[in-house]
C-alpha cells in the first residue's frame, strides 16, 4: 500500500512535515556523544533558535490539553485515580486501528507500521536518564530501577532498545527521518523536549507515566498481530515483553513517582497539573499517530 506523506493539521506552525523533521534532524545531532571543537561554539547561535521553536511547539501541545489537565484532581487518591482512567479513556486508547492490525494487516501492512512505529522511537532508556536528574529521592530511585530493567538488569541481551532494533533489522525496515510522517516524529520530539528540558521535568514524568500505563495493551495487539503473521518468539519478544512487563511498570511508577511527587505539601499541586498535562500530551500525540495511520491504511 502506498504511503501519503502530506500534513494533515493546520493552525499551528509546528504541526507539519518540514518542522517535524527539521527538530528530529536537531535532536539526533544536539544528542549523540562527540568531541570538543571549534564547531561547538558555532552551533550556539542555531541551537538557541531550536530552542525557542521547540518551546514554541510544546506551548502548542500544552494549549491543546489545558482544560483538560486542568480537571485533574490534586490530591493524591484523586490524581492516582484520574492518572489511572487514562488507559480506558485516555486520547487515542484502543484505537480501532489495533483490531485491524491483528485481524486484517499484511504483512506490508505491518512492515510500514513498524517503519513509522520504530523512526518516532526516542528511547525509553534515555528519556528516563534524563528526566531523573536531580528529581526527588523516592521518584528518582523508582525511575533508576526502570532504567535498569530497560537496561536487561546488565544483561545486554535482555536490553530493551536492541530488542527493537533486532525486529527493524530482520525485516529491514531502514527508518528514516525523510520518510516518517510528521505525527510519529512529532511524539519522539515531544517526549525529547520534555525529557531534556528542565522547566518540563514534571511534565516527562506524566509522559513517560502514560507510555508504561497505555504501552501493554498495544503491545500485546502487535504480538498478535506477529503471530497471526508467523512470527517466532524471538521476533515477538519486545512485544510480548512490554505487553506483560509495562504492567508491573505502570503500576510502581504511579506509586513510586507519581503519587510522592504529588503529596508534596508545597509543590503537590503544581506537580500534579504538570504531570497531567504531560501525560495528555503524549496521548495526544498517538491518537494524532493512529489518525494518521488509519488514514494511511484507508481504515474506515
């Protein structure tokens, strides 16, 4: 099936292909290890116009989801159970493009999807490393015990990310940045912006909240999916792993991050409409991925 890369949203000058991947091509840059040179210096005057249109981008994204996080109860019970509906009633859960998957995709079909799945990959791993920095103790330890289950608890073979790229490999998807719609890289640009920029810390621990909460269900519609398709284990295990794992996942990070964070007597609230708008964010961001996907696809 053919893919259509062409934008679909309008009123916001961040919502479209040319911006999408012009911030992706940035943040894979500004990221990878390197050396000192003279070219740091010159990339300061670049980086801060980035900046400030990234800022820009995730003003644009809080926008959308003000009134709605903006409900979300501050106390701890209260936020705990509206963090948690999330998963029923969240934007984009259980997308009707998941049944489709399992019962009707192609492989082809699969294989774009993957494709577009694994180029809007921004790294579990990495985006917890980053958010964790000099957070609260109790949040931090739960945060360091994810990054090291992502991590394969120092088993390199139980790592997350290579799981991934093991299934990218195999069925030589070769994502790129040029040929991913602009609502996949928009989701790993979010995620990248929250996670690397400290006024929005609070905001990444919603988000990556809401991955752990909403990713089980999806995961396991992918395994599926694979198995339908004939897929070994091997190649379903990131997916049968997430989709049993996250569970357990969610559930500590809720108790561990979230619910501390928000029984602060003196940030508790602030905390709490930071992480609510940051979940919301994300979640948005997917069901903007699975409408386009549909579209993609020609689901009805």
């Amino acid at each position: 099936m053919a893919t259509r890369f062409r934008s679909t949203l309008s009123g916001s000058q961040f919502f479209n292909d040319v911006f999408q991947r012009a911030l992706s091509h940035w943040n894979r840059e500004r990221l990878a290890p390197e050396f000192p040179g003279a070219e740091v210096a010159s990339r300061i005057d670049r980086d801060a116009r980035m900046m400030r249109l990234e800022l820009g981008f995730l003003e644009d994204l809080r926008a959308e989801v003000a009134d709605e996080a903006a409900a979300a109860p501050t106390d701890a019970d209260g936020f705990i159970a509206w963090f948690e509906a999330l998963e029923e009633n969240g934007p984009g859960q259980h997308d009707r493009l998941f049944d489709w998957l399992e019962n009707e995709a192609s492989l082809d079909d699969l294989k774009i999807f993957l494709r577009q799945e694994a180029a809007g990959e921004a790294g579990f791993d990495d985006l917890v490393a980053m958010t964790q920095v000099r957070l609260p103790d109790q949040p931090k330890m739960e945060m360091a015990r994810n990054y090291w289950d992502e991590m394969g608890r120092g088993n390199p073979k139980g790592m997350h990310g290579p799981m991934l790229h093991f299934v990218v490999d195999e069925l030589e998807l070769e994502p790129s940045i040029d040929t991913t719609c602009w609502e996949s890289l928009a989701l790993a640009n979010a995620m990248t912006a929250m996670a690397t920029n400290r006024s929005y810390a609070w905001h990444s621990v919603g988000a990556l909240g809401a991955i752990e909460l909403t990713a089980p269900a999806r995961s396991a519609a992918v395994s599926r999916t694979m198995r339908r398709l004939g897929f070994d284990a091997r190649m379903r295990r990131y997916f049968d792993l997430h989709a049993v794992l996250d569970i357990k996942h969610s559930e500590e990070w809720n108790k561990e991050a979230i619910r501390p964070a928000v029984e602060d007597p003196v940030e508790g609230p602030a905390r709490a409409r930071a992480m609510a708008e940051g979940a919301l964010m994300r979640l948005k961001c997917g069901e903007r991925c699975f409408d386009r996907y549909r579209e993609m696809f020609e689901i009805a």
